[in-house]
C-alpha cells in the first residue's frame, strides 16, 4: 500500500492526498477528480488522477549473518 501523491503547483514539491492505493487499483480506478490542502503553500488544489500517482514505501531488507556454531 502506498499514498497517492500530487505535485504542488507553487512549490513544485510532492504532496500526500491522504489516500491511501496502491498502483495496480488506481490504475485500474475510474476518471477521477480529487482536491487536497497542500501543506506547502496551504491552498487547496484541485487535481484529476492521471496527474496522481502512488509512492509506495521503499521496503528495506536486513540481511542477518548467521553463524554455524563451532563444536
């Protein structure tokens, strides 16, 4: 799951819609139009979908070394 995502059209920085898809569904999703306040420049913006897109969060692995024990 990650958050769709818009681009502030004063800053130019990305900003969180608040919902939360992830890529297959809303490329999948109907013709939308959604409106969101921007943190940034706190205004509200309008935005259509195909000017959205899903930031899913990176998922790091760890990887542990294990050790055989000795005898």
């Amino acid at each position: 799951m990650g958050m769709i995502m818009v681009k502030c059209p004063q800053s130019g920085r990305a900003i969180s819609t608040g919902i939360k898809s992830d890529r297959e569904t809303f490329l999948r999703s109907i013709v939308f139009f959604g409106n969101t306040l921007c943190p940034d420049c706190r205004a509200n913006h309008n935005w259509f979908a195909r000017e959205a897109w899903v930031e899913e969060p990176i998922v790091r692995t760890v990887e542990v070394a294990r050790t055989a024990p000795t005898c």
